[in-house]
C-alpha cells in the first residue's frame, strides 16, 4: 500500500518538474543564461498576441458575440503573462521556498512508518494535475487542427479571406501573401502550445508546494502525540516549533508568489465561463469541433478554479487538525509541556489568504459559478433588449 502511494507522489512529482523545466520556471541552483531568459521569451509571445486580439476587440467592438468570445481568448493569454511574471519576479523566493520543501520532503519518503499518514490524498493531487494537462492538450489539439488543415489541404489559389488563424485577429491580414500567413500561423501555434504548458505548469506547482506543506504538518502532528519519554519532550516540541514556524515563512511566500495569479483567475475565470456560456446560447446550431471546444475549454477551466480553491481548503483543513493534535497531546499534568502546548495554539493557522481579505477555500469555487451565472443573465438581458 505504502509503495502505491510513494510511487503516486513520485509520478505526480516527476510529471510537475518535467513540465516546469520545459517552460523554464522549475527552480534549479545556478541555471545557465538561456534557462533564465525562456520565460521572458514566453511572455513576449503572448503579448504579441494579446495585443493583436485587442485590435481585433476593438475593431469589432459593436458585435457582442465577437468581443465576448474574443475577450475570453485574450484573458487566457493574460492569465499566462502574469504567471510567468509572478514566478520570474519572486524567483528568488520560490528558490527559497523549493529549498525548505523539497529536499526535506524527499528525505521522508524513507520512513515507512509516516507513508500512509504523509501521503495521504497524493493520488487526488496527482489524478488533478493529470486531468489539467490532459484537458490542456486536448484543447490546443482543437485550438490548433483547424487552421492547420486549411493550410495542409487547400491550394494557393484558394481565397485568402477563407483562412483562419487560431487567435481572433486581422494581422495576417496585413499581406495577402500565403507564406505570410503560414509564418504568421506558425508563430500563433507556438504562442499556443508555449501558453498551455505554462498554465499546466503553474498550476501543477502550486500543488506540488500545497501538498508538501500538507505533508509537513503530518509529520509534525505524529511526532507530538507520540512522545512516549520525556526525555525526548524538549528536542520534540523543539522540533515541531521551528517546524511550523518554516511552514509559516512558507506560506508567506506561496501567498506572496501565486496571491496575485490566485485573485487574478478568480476574477478572469467568472469572466469565460459568462462567455462561454453566452457563445453557446447565441449558437444555432454547433459542430462536433466547436462542441468539444466547448465542453473542453468549460472543463479546463472548471479544474483550474478547484485545484487553487481545494487545495486552499486542503491546507486549511490541516492546519486545524495540527492545532487538534497539539491540543491532544499527553500534556496533563506536566506543566513545561503545557505551557508549551499553550505557546503552539497562539501561533497563526496555515491558511492562504488573498491580501489578507478572504481566504481561499472552496467557497471561492462556489462564488465563481454564482457571478459567471449572473453576468450570463444580464448579457441575456442586454442583448434581448437590442
């Protein structure tokens, strides 16, 4: 059972750090020139495209079909410029925080007597991260196809206002030159595959951090309603003590690094589903492509929200039952050991909190649904009075 679950936590840990490498953000000690500078290269790809469908919004901007189902592209594209700047400001910090977590936690995997305590809920993690990157690649698999059988199977003599790009934008329109296009296509198809490996990456990591911080806390939370010789009370409470205070400064950190991208897809995340749902209701009738592209783009999106608000929940979740376990701790009657157990209540919980104004937790999932549903309705009512 224990080597199950070890082996879970290994493929859902190998998966993140391959595809954090690919996209230059997996923090390696003294990375060369090149490593550094590929997360800048990803960010001037998107803003290419990002401003090119911000034309395109504003060029068509009396058609609301066109902007809504433009401007949820474009925030997808947003998303991922500001992970990566997130992630490159607090380079630094996320050195820090992959220093205090990952080293200590591969040392506890050799303890087979924490495994199914530490471990618990690894296969949940790992089986998120694995829908993520495969809701990803199907998507940019549907994004991309289109397009790219225009290009494979239609003759130079075909009219070129036939062509289609993947983003919405006239650029290619500037020359009517085929080869301008296909350069134009490419550079889009890149753009795209580059923007969804990032938004698995990001994502994945924020997990991998959460879970290890989770781990901690178990481990911590054993050693205290273990203590069996009192000679060992001091180095344990010692332990537990510089322990969390650790978990804290790493905390801090995550809300430091992935606060702003947290409040960000929060916000841009009510904004597609409204638009999503609007272009489907506007739709007569839909094809196979566009309701895979549908159903896929919903469900990414879907698991994007609840891998940041669950594993807020799951943190936060802990964090009390730590506080349990101190308190149930054999303190009764000793009283160095109670006014220890005293000192390890007042300390702060775990809980990620977005600028100190709500914390993040499942409810968040919920709130998203209910306002992505109410701008849906008044888009209804909006465009029912026109």
């Amino acid at each position: 059972m224990s080597k199950n679950i070890i082996s879970d936590y290994r493929a859902f840990h190998k998966l993140t750090k391959r595809l954090t490498t690919v996209v230059g953000l997996w923090p390696y000690e003294n990375p060369c020139i090149f490593y550094r500078l590929l997360p800048y290269f990803q960010i001037s790809l998107n803003l290419i495209l990002v401003l090119a469908i911000l034309g395109f919004v504003c060029k068509h901007f009396s058609n609301i079909f066109l902007v809504t189902s433009s401007l949820s592209i474009m925030t997808s594209f947003m998303t991922v410029i500001i992970k990566l700047f997130c992630l490159v400001v607090n380079r630094e910090d996320l050195t820090e925080l992959h220093k205090n977590l990952d080293p200590y936690f591969n040392g506890l995997l050799n303890d087979p007597k924490l495994s199914k305590l530490i471990y618990k809920k690894i296969n949940i993690f790992k089986c998120l991260s694995w829908a993520l990157f495969t809701c990803v690649i199907f998507s940019s698999a549907l994004c991309i196809i289109t397009p790219i059988v225009f290009v494979c199977c239609y003759t130079n003599e075909m009219n070129i206002k036939k062509y289609r790009s993947i983003c919405p934008s006239d650029l290619w329109k500037i020359s009517s030159n085929r080869l301008f296009y296909q350069i134009y296509l490419a550079f889009e198809t890149l753009a795209s595959f580059e923007s969804f490996f990032v938004a698995t990456t990001v994502d994945s990591l924020f997990m991998l951090y959460v879970f290890q911080i989770i781990a901690k806390l178990r481990e911590i939370s054993h050693c205290i309603t273990h203590i069996k010789d009192k000679n060992d009370e001091n180095s344990v409470i010692c332990k537990c003590v510089s322990q969390y205070v650790k978990l804290i400064r790493c905390r801090d950190s995550l809300e430091k690094i992935y606060g702003p991208i947290i409040l960000w897809i929060m916000g841009t995340n009510t904004i597609v589903f409204c638009s999503l749902l609007f272009q489907i209701s506007q739709i007569k009738s839909i094809s196979v492509i566009q309701g895979l592209m549908f159903i896929t783009c919903i469900t990414l999106k879907m698991i994007q929200t609840f891998i940041y608000t669950w594993s807020g929940s799951c943190l936060t979740e802990e964090s009390e039952d730590y506080r349990d376990a101190v308190y149930a701790a054999n303190w009764y009657g000793n009283k160095r050991l109670m006014t220890s157990v005293v000192i390890m209540l007042t300390q702060r919980p775990l809980t990620l909190t977005l600028y100190n104004f709500s914390s993040v937790s499942v409810r968040n999932f919920i709130t998203v649904f209910n306002a992505a549903i109410s701008y849906f309705f008044s888009l209804q009512s909006l465009t029912s009075d026109e």
